[in-house]
C-alpha cells in the first residue's frame, strides 16, 4: 500500500512523497521504498532516498510519519501487511477418538494429530502436525498448537493462544518423598491452567500441579526452552525469557519480567511490577516492585580466583574479629 493509506489505515500524518510501500526494514539496514521506525530520542540519519520512518521527532530526510508510539504503530502497520494464514479441514492420517470434541467447520487439525478421549476443541482452533492433545483436555477459540507439541491429560488451554513446537504442558512435577532409602513419588494430580492471550514458546516444560493446579494468567508471554515447576502461578502479562527455571509453588505476580536464565526458588513470591536481571536467582520473596539482580559480570579467570580467595580471606577476618 501507499504511505497515504497506511496513514489513512493508522489515523497518523506524514510528510513527504507519497510513494509505494514494498517491504520492511531496520534503522541500521535501510532499503529504498520501505516502511521502519525509530523508538529512541535522537534524530536518525536517513541513507535511502525513499524511506518512510514512524517517529514522534520532526523529519530529517525521508517520509516522516508522524507518531506518539512508533513502535506500536510499525507493529500495527507489520499486521497489515502480513499475511493472515488460516487453515480449516481434519487430515485423514489424524487419530481422533470418539468422545473427543471438535466444534465447527473453522477447526484445522494436520496430518498425525492425535485427539484423545473427552478433548474439547473450540472454534478456529489450528492444530499443526504431530500435536498430542490428552483426556479431557480443553483448548479455547482460535488457539494455535504448533508441531509436535503436547497438552497432557486434564489441561486447559484459553482463546488466542500459541503454544510453540515441542512444547509439553502438564507433564508430571518433580516430587519425591525420601522414605527408608528409596524416594517415593508424589502423586501429581492437578492440572495447567493457561488463560487467555498466552504465548508459549518451543520446548518449554510447564507440569501439572501435585494436589492444586499450575495457573499461568492472561496475556503473559514465555520464550523458548523456559521450564516452570508444579503449583506454580503466573500473573498477568509477564514475560518470561528463554531458559528461565521457575520451582514448584513459586509465585510471580504481574507486569514481571524474568531475564535469560534467572532462577526461581520454590515457595517464593514475586509482587507485581518486577524485573529480575538474567542469570540472577531469587532465593527469598520480593514484596516491592522494582529491577533486581545478583550477577556478577564476567571476569578473567584468574581475576576470578584471587577475587574469590580475596573474600574468603576477609570474611575470615569478619569472623574472628565479631566471632560471627
């Protein structure tokens, strides 16, 4: 479309020459005839002759478009020129058990699906191939299950859902009783709730509760290979980088972000409004919002061992002197 009517589409001005949109691209890589933004507070240099920019700065070379929020609006621009895929129809090599339910024409269940007994899937729902989807399993309207993913028995799935390649939801918590030296396991018989709005990425593990259920709330949104213990809930939109570990009956409030690899101790709580810097653990609960961290960054290897000896060395001291 042309700059006037993805203005037009945005309820946006812009300034310049009104030309023909044909793709998208970065501040850093710009390309003739494409549509990027700039988030930040300095004025780009514009390299391209035809570039349309969303900015809430004045112009400086280009097609200026006018906006408060360019980032939000190149997204709402991205979802006008993607294609919208929707597929429909049950592939013959699909397993579907009997007392399974697929409601409406609008469902697309692929080739080597399996649906087993007292499932429930709602409306629009896309069920890519490969998929599991247990006993008594519901998945709400137009949620996305994508290749190979698995929703064990029991579970709950919202509307408008994506859950990622790989992905297992209610597999069995980790929980074992040590009793005369042997660990017994106990029984993990609750479920995964997942509400509305959620987005899961490939190969994350979320178990089923042992006695209550594992909850992870609306609009929050979980990136690959992130593993999230049972009884644990999640509040609403919280975002969750890759390969975060949460344990079991942690609890994590919401507008959280948890970093790339931070970790998360049983029991613990989380309020709401929450950033925990990646690879950091949180061992006690946090009770106020706010940025936390306990990371130390990287240091030369020798560095290292003299700064560790440098500690123990003056925590000895401590110690004597206060006889800590």
């Amino acid at each position: 479309m042309r700059v006037s009517e993805l203005c037009k589409f945005l309820n946006l001005s812009f300034f310049g020459f009104d030309f023909e949109i044909s793709g998208v691209c970065s501040l850093s890589n710009q390309k003739d005839f494409c549509l990027t933004f700039n988030k930040s507070d300095t004025v780009p240099t514009i390299k391209v002759k035809h570039l349309a920019v969303l900015s809430k700065l004045e112009p400086n070379g280009g097609v200026w478009i006018k906006s408060s929020n360019p980032q939000t609006d190149f997204i709402r621009a991205c979802n006008l020129f993607l294609p919208k895929i929707k597929l429909s129809g049950i592939h013959p090599t699909a397993i579907i058990h009997p007392g399974a339910k697929v409601k409406g024409d609008s469902v697309y269940i692929a080739p080597y699906v399996v649906i087993d007994e007292d499932a429930e899937i709602d409306e629009g729902c896309m069920v890519y191939a490969h998929v599991y989807v247990g006993k008594s399993v519901k998945i709400g309207k137009n949620t996305i299950l994508l290749p190979g993913a698995k929703i064990m028995n029991n579970c709950e799935i919202g509307s408008n859902c994506v859950i990622g390649p790989g992905t297992v939801i209610g597999g069995d918590g980790f929980g074992y009783v040590l009793h005369n030296g042997e660990f017994l396991k106990f029984p993990q018989i609750g479920r995964v709730i997942i509400e509305d709005f959620v987005e899961i990425g490939a190969n994350v593990t979320i178990d089923r509760g042992a006695l209550d259920d594992t909850i992870i709330k609306r609009g929050t949104k979980i990136d690959n290979l992130v593993q999230i213990g049972h009884n644990v809930e999640i509040g609403e939109n919280t975002l969750i980088c890759g390969q975060a570990g949460i344990a079991g009956s942690a609890k994590i409030g919401s507008y959280c972000v948890l970093g790339g690899q931070a970790g998360v101790r049983d029991h613990v709580r989380i309020t709401d409004f929450v950033r925990i810097a990646g690879k950091s653990g949180v061992s006690n609960n946090i009770l106020e919002k706010g940025d936390f961290m306990n990371v130390f960054p990287p240091m030369e290897a020798n560095k290292w061992k003299r700064f560790i000896a440098f500690l123990i060395r003056n925590f000895k001291k401590t110690i004597n002197k206060y006889s800590i």
